[in-house]
C-alpha cells in the first residue's frame, strides 16, 4: 500500500519569497558573493512587500513554501512574511541551532539549513545531531542545493551562498541517509538557479528516483511545460519552484496559470485515490 502510494504522488508547486537586503528580489544565484563591490545579477526587485507576498499565498493556499534570506539584514522581511502566513512558510538562510528557535516561534512550518551542517566543506555529524536535538526531524529541511564541478559530471552539494563545494555528492546513499534526520530536501541546481533556461532534467529524474521523502527542485523553470516536465520526469515524486518566470517576479509565466495547473495536479491525485 505504501509503494501504491508514492505512486500517486503528483508535482505540486511550491512558492518562493527570496530576500536579498531586506527586499524581495528575484537574483541569479551562481553570482552571489561575499565581497560588497560585487553585487549579485539582479532580475527583478519587488515593490510588493514579503508580507504581501506571503499574504497571496496564503490566500491561494500554497503550503510549503520557502522564505530564503540571501545574507544579512533579512530577518525582519523574513518575520513579517512568517507572521502574514503562519505554519505556511519555511525559512531558511543562515540558520542554526540558535537562531531556529525564533523563527518557528514566529509561525515556519519548518526551518532550512545547509551551511550549518557543514565544516571545512564536509558533512559535520555533531552539527547535524545539535540541529535535530534543537529543532526536531519533523521541522527540519536539509537545503541540499547542488552544482556539478565539470561538464557532465555529478552534482555536489555547495554551501556559503552557493559559492563553496563540498565533498558530499547528491546520490541515491546521501539521500538515503540524510532522510532520517529531516523532513524534507530543498534542491537548487544552482547552475540554472534564476536563468529561465530550463531545468537539470537529470537532476530532476534521479531526485524522483532516490529520495525516499519530499523534496522540492528549484532552478530554470520557464513555463507550464517545464512542471509538466518536472512531474513526468520524477513521477510525480518531485516539488517544484519557480522564480524569475513568473509575472509577480516581472517575468512573462503567469502566477495564476501556475497555482490553477498546481490545483489540478491535486484534483488529479484526488481521482486517483478515489
């Protein structure tokens, strides 16, 4: 029955509010960076507020999306989005066992963390095992957000604003064993992340394939055809996200085409149970 199941599982998606200096901001995530006199690509910039955005959400009753604080000066944006849609949201950005707390308190379903669990660009089990003991499994998401080193080669999961490789490769063992310290994955193929050039289409099949929890792809998607894609490639066992294509983000990809497509992904699960 279970393996039944994850079989009528179906694509849903999940929305985003990225901050960036306390705006919300559509950006090109491979040009982060540290250094002040480079700022990163920017696409669009909101004059909507994270709470309005938020709000809308919550409005169309899209569960599960992410709040992502891109650096410092964030965290009030953050808060108000949590506050407009309570248990709605997930947060992530420079989380650790310190600073969680605050963030669930003000209403996200979960938190996000990549960065925190890593050290010296390797997976740290005694940071891992704090975080749980601090948050629990079930609030806890592993940002997993990955690059590959060369042409073809395989992905690798890369932390600090996406500009550090680490050692530890998404495969079906990472996945695997990861999933018994959180809840769920969040994936940006970073290579694609904010560039409207389609997805990793490979990424996309193997996280279908190897995940044994949810997870959410987001990175490169321009069009109703490409969640299709991202449904038909992961069986349905992929989220998805989109950014910059959307028209809330100054792109050409209607948001609302989007929720009505992601509501009758639901109506078709729901036939299918029935």
């Amino acid at each position: 029955q279970a393996a039944e199941q994850l079989e009528m599982r179906t694509t849903r998606f999940r929305p985003c509010i990225d901050l960036h200096a306390g705006r919300v901001k559509q950006i090109v995530g491979s040009t982060l960076s540290d250094d002040p006199d480079c700022p990163p690509v920017t696409n669009f910039e909101a004059s909507r507020s994270s709470a309005e955005f938020a709000a809308l959400y919550r409005k169309d009753d899209l569960r599960g999306g992410h709040v992502i604080m891109l650096g410092p000066g964030n965290k009030d944006a953050a808060l108000a989005a949590l506050n407009a849609y309570p248990g709605g949201l997930q947060v992530g950005g420079g989380i650790n066992p310190a600073t969680a707390a605050e963030f669930l308190a003000a209403g996200a379903s979960h938190v996000i963390v990549t960065s925190y669990v890593f050290f010296d660009g390797k997976l740290d089990a005694t940071r891992l095992a704090e975080l749980k003991l601090a948050v629990g499994t079930k609030a806890l998401v592993l940002d997993l957000s990955c690059r590959r080193r060369e042409p073809g080669g395989p992905f690798f999961v890369v932390t600090d604003r996406w500009q550090r490789f680490t050692d530890l490769q998404v495969c079906e063992e990472t996945l695997r064993d990861l999933s018994m310290h959180c809840d769920e994955f969040l994936v940006h193929a970073v290579d694609v992340e904010g560039k409207q050039s389609g997805v990793e289409q490979e990424l996309v099949e193997a996280l279908g394939r190897w995940s044994p929890i949810g997870v959410t792809y987001a990175g490169g998607v321009r069009s109703l055809e490409d969640l299709q894609l991202v449904h038909h490639l992961s069986k349905g066992r992929v989220d998805v996200t989109v950014g910059s294509a959307l028209d809330i983000f100054g792109g050409s990809l209607s948001y609302e085409s989007v929720v009505a497509w992601s509501k009758d992904q639901g109506l078709l699960t729901y036939a299918a149970h029935s």
